[in-house]
C-alpha cells in the first residue's frame, strides 16, 4: 500500500510539472487567467540581425535589452465574443462566433473593457505592457516564433495567412505555449498600453508600460490570421491610431496581483 501511494504521488507531481500554470477566473463570465512567474528576459531583437539584406524594419525592435517582470496575470486566450458581450452588452465583431476572439476593437473600446471588468470584480484589470506581452509570448525561450526561428513551426501554434482560409478561429484551437497561453502568434492583434515609440532607446527596463512618444498611436502585438509569418514573430511590433477599428484587432486583457 505504501508503495501505491509513493507511486501516486510520483505521477502527481509529474502530472503538476507538466502543467504548471496556475490559472483562476474571477466570476463567470470573466476571462480564464494564467498567472506568469517573475522573471527577466531579453526583449527586442540582437542588434545584427536583419529580416533581408538591408532591410531596415526590424530597426524598430532595438537595441535588445534586459528586462525584469514581476509576477502579474495574463488571459489564457484572447477575449471572446462571449465573454466581451457579457461585460459589455454588445458585439462589435465583424466575424461572429461566442468563442471566436472579439474583433473591431480600437484601443479605447479595449479600455472601456478593462475598466468594466474591474468596476465588475473589484481586481485592478488592464492591457498588457508590450515588456509583459512579449515576456508572456517567449515563455522562457529566445526564438523567433516561440520554439523556433523556423516558419514551418508556427502551424502549430498560430493561425496565420498561410492556415487559416483568410478567416479569425476559435480561440484555443492550437497549441499554448510553456506558460500555458493560446494564440499569443496570430489570430488577431492584441493591443498594448503602450504608446508607440520607433525604437526603444530609453525604453523602460521593468515590466512598466512606455508612457511617453506618440500616445495617439498605441502597440499591437502577435499579428492576425490576415498576416505574413514575419509579423507574428515574438519581437515583431506594430503601431495602430487609439481610435482605428478593425476585424483583425482585438485584446488580451493582464491583471495586477
């Protein structure tokens, strides 16, 4: 019997390391949360590196820094349909489906969302700084598409031009990544608190968001099922008016512990 219960305990312990993420929800309709460790990672991309020869666009994503994070709390998937009609009482989506992400998001209306949910659950929700989206998307890894500097692996994490018939999917349906998050590559853009900066000479080294540049402008992460694999790399990042709406923009919503 002894021996039973060692055993037991043996594959409850295996069974916790192979799922270490510590999830919760804070009311019902209320996005599945991951909680993500503290930590520092190098954000941006090496200063040698170039898309192609000469090809300046990445210029945007230096110089690489250090970064340290605190332990915070992010969505499991991007904020559906459901869940933003029940926080919210309507659906701006242009593509309709419960457990689709919602889209037609602009940067205000993903506030509006933020504020709702903590006026609901009395928890400090928020977006996510572009230090914290990109430290969540790399999950302890230093590649370009999560697990790999190759394309051909973001098939299974990530619905892109390549996979997803030009149309958004359900959230969920791929692989997550080590922290336990979904469609960090793909599916549509989440927005950042961050405002836009064309590089990140005097960004900050903490996982605070960058308020200072052009505030009218605000960072998306993690590219859509519209873009080219180039854009859904961890590092890669875009720029959009607070007020732009569109069927490729939606949110990932972070908590304050």
């Amino acid at each position: 019997m002894r021996a039973i219960c060692v055993l037991m305990s043996l594959f409850a312990a295996a069974a916790a390391f192979a799922d270490p993420a510590k999830t919760f929800r804070d009311c019902p309709s209320c996005p599945d949360m991951v909680v993500i460790p503290a930590g520092s990672f190098v954000m941006g991309t090496p200063d040698t590196a170039r898309s192609a020869p000469n090809d300046s666009s990445n210029d945007k994503e230096k110089p690489a820094r250090t970064v340290q994070i605190q332990s915070f709390s992010l969505g499991k998937y991007e904020v559906t349909q459901a869940e933003w009609i029940a926080i919210m009482g309507d659906n701006p989506s242009e593509n309709e489906g419960k457990n689709f992400p919602v889209d037609h998001v602009s940067w205000e209306m993903a506030l509006s969302f933020v504020d709702k949910l903590s006026q609901l659950t009395g928890k400090k929700y928020r977006l996510p700084s572009e230090a914290e989206w990109e430290y969540a998307a790399r999950a302890n890894t230093s590649k370009e598409y999560y697990d790999s500097d190759e394309v051909a692996s973001l098939d299974a994490y990530a619905w892109f031009n390549s996979n997803s018939d030009k149309e958004v999917h359900a959230v969920g349906q791929k692989k997550p990544n080590q922290f336990g998050l979904y469609d960090m590559h793909g599916n549509v853009w989440e927005w950042t608190q961050d405002c836009w900066n064309p590089n990140y000479q005097g960004a900050p080294k903490t996982q605070a968001a960058w308020e200072e540049g052009n505030c009218e402008s605000r960072v998306n992460r993690g590219g859509s099922w519209f873009n080219v694999a180039r854009m859904l790399r961890s590092a890669f990042r875009s720029r959009f008016s607070t007020t732009l709406k569109s069927p490729y923009f939606g949110l990932r919503v972070a908590r304050s512990d």
